[in-house]
C-alpha cells in the first residue's frame, strides 16, 4: 500500500494547482493511514545524527546520575523518563521497552502555566549535559514544528476550512520534544511478541518523526539487523479488512512522518484518524534504537469536540461530550503512567472543605 507523500513547497506556493496538489495527497494520507510523509521539510540531518550522539552519551549515563532529571513531580513532561514508566492505555499494562528526554522548544506560556503547572513546567537540562544535547533538541523540536505548521495549514485546505483553522488553535500550545531510546533485549525476549513500543494512537494533533537509527550491540550506529523491527500502522478498517492492515511505515529517504493524533480525529469527527501504530523489536538481541518525535498540541483551553462541518450526528454520538483539551491532557497521562492517578482530583471543584470550616468558625475564604 503506497502511502503517498507531500511536498511542502507545494502547501507554501502560490499555485493553486500545486496546493491543491499537496492538499490531496494529505486528504488520502490522513484519511486512510492518518500518516503522510514529508519532504522539504527544513530538518537538518546532520544536526539529527550529532543530537543522537550526544543522547547516546547521556543514556549511557548511570541511572544515579540521571535520576534527579526524572521528574514525576511534573508527570515527566520535562526531562528523564526512566524505564518501564510509561504503559500504551491498550498495551495490557506492559511498560514500552525505552528511556526518553522531553523539552519544550519554545517557552511556556505563563498565564497557561498557572492553569495547568504540569503540563506547561520549565525544560530541565542537567548542568554538564553532552554538547549539543540541549541546543540540539532545541533546534529540532522547532525545525518539526515549524513542518507541522505546514501541514496543519494544508489539512485545513484539505478540508474546505479556513488555512489557520488548526494552526490557530496551537498557539500557545504544550508542545513537546522527545528524544527516545529503545532498549535491546535479551536472548530470551527476542522472537517472544514483546515489542519497542505497544501499539497506540497519540493523543495530541500532531505527531512529526524525524526518522531514527539502530545502534548495534556495541552502541555503534548501524543498518536495521532484520526486517522485522521498526514502525508499523494500522490503516483504517473496510468491509475487506474489518481489522485494518498493518502497514510498515518506513519514509522515503529525505523524508520525515507525520501522524494523526486524537485531537485532530476528534476536530474533524474521525475524517482524519489517529493512527493505531507499534514499534517492533528485532529478532536478535542486544540491538537498541533511537528516534525523535515531536508533538504539537491545541492550547489547553481548546474544547475537543467536532469543529461544526464535521458535527453530524454519528461525530457527536462519538466524540461527544465535549472535553476541555487540558482536562483531556490531564486524563491521558494518567492513563498512560506518567501522572498519578491523584492528578484527577484536580479535575472539579475542590473546595468542598469551605462551608465545615466556615461553620467551625474557620477563616478559610
């Protein structure tokens, strides 16, 4: 199945036959597979590889030594997330195989910061972190951002919306840069169904994959061992196929991916699909991974419903209710280990203490 592939001088040009152009292959792109591949898309490759050498140094790092930048007061949306922490929500409770770093690439929105301190915290970079480690996640969290502006830009015409309709509802979003580290596994994990990373659907609008590399069991960069390790997707199901097929999801070379998150399924009343999508192991042990990946989010104060074209009465039964994006937020990561599970009794009104201390005689106000 051919995925098709979108030129993003053609979104940015003023030839309408060529916007078009690129508007059509998002429109069965996202439609189908909820993933496209991007070319000319601005990410510097060699400034990818001195990133994933200088994360490679920094994984090799005693866990002491990384431990202070695991931080689960902020749910491990900035710094170290530590093995066997974060759990896909249909994963059946099997930690994924990988350590990861997030940063924000650009700062946090302070009034969005007091609302939501977790989701919007200051990155968090170890004093004597690898060069490059910081400027390096620094630059390519922008670089795929500013690609992703693209594209939701051409999802927009792609739809018969206005061109700003999912570029507006960014900004001032908890966008975030992982960096992430598939472990190897042993002699007696390979060829037994465990696997990099359960299969999933992402919960926010936009997911932009810069491509990965392997390194092999001396930590040397390297070709893929065997065929059977990388990213796979499931494409939306038929009456042919009711469970979907399982698509490798491998991009020409120069391109990068971009994936379908829940919010845009849930903007567009499942016109565009959050793509189901596994990372899988190789069959020999003692190989790792490392890749990248940039998540753009609607603002916390967006409401996640189906935006009105997109509001009939199948999208509402589906979608509904309404959800504010935060609260959304919120709930997923709890769902996938990187909150606790006291992070929703934030979620409504939590004075309920007021009117016993007030009868007690107590000043609280």
């Amino acid at each position: 199945m051919n995925i098709p592939t979108v030129d993003l001088t053609d979104l940015s040009s003023k030839d309408p036959a060529r916007v078009e152009r690129g508007a059509a292959a998002i429109r069965e792109a996202f439609g189908v597979f909820g993933l496209v591949y991007v070319k000319n898309h601005g990410v510097d490759a060699q400034a990818l590889e001195r990133f994933y050498d200088a994360f490679r140094t920094f994984v090799s790092w005693p866990a002491e030594a990384k431990r202070p930048y695991g931080r689960a007061d902020i749910w491990y949306q900035r710094g170290w997330t530590p093995p066997n922490t974060e759990v896909a929500v249909a994963g059946n409770g099997q930690p994924d195989f990988k350590e990861c770093y997030f940063a924000a690439p650009y700062p946090s929105d302070e009034s969005s910061a007091l609302e939501f301190p977790q989701i919007y915290p200051e990155n968090v970079w170890p004093p004597d972190a690898p060069p490059f480690f910081q400027e390096g996640l620094l630059s390519l969290g922008r670089s795929l951002h500013e690609a992703g502006l693209g594209l939701l830009r051409g999802a927009a015409v792609a739809l018969g919306l206005p061109e700003t309709s999912f570029a507006d509802l960014c900004q001032r979003g908890p966008h975030v840069t992982r960096a992430l580290q598939y472990l190897p596994l042993t002699s007696s994990q390979v060829n037994t169904g465990i696997v990099w990373g359960e299969e999933h659907t992402d919960f926010n609008l936009l997911t932009l994959l810069p491509g990965g590399r392997f390194l092999d069991p001396q930590e040397q960069p390297a070709r893929s061992p065997d065929d059977k390790s990388g990213l796979y997707l499931r494409t939306r199901p038929t009456p042919e196929d009711p469970k979907g097929r399982m698509v490798r999801g491998t991009a020409p070379a120069g391109c990068i991916v971009a994936q379908v998150g829940q919010q845009l399924e849930i903007l567009t009343g499942g016109t565009f699909l959050a793509t189901p999508h596994v990372i899988t192991a190789p069959g020999v042990p003692g190989w790792q991974r490392q890749s990248a990946a940039h998540f753009m989010h609607v603002h916390t104060n967006t409401v996640l419903f189906p935006l009105s074209k997109f509001r009939t009465p199948d999208a509402v039964r589906n979608y509904a209710p309404p959800v504010l994006a935060g609260t959304y937020d919120i709930k997923t990561l709890v769902d996938i280990g990187l909150a606790p599970s006291s992070a929703l009794d934030q979620l409504g009104y939590r004075h309920y203490d007021r009117l016993n201390q007030m009868r007690a005689g107590g000043t609280k106000s």
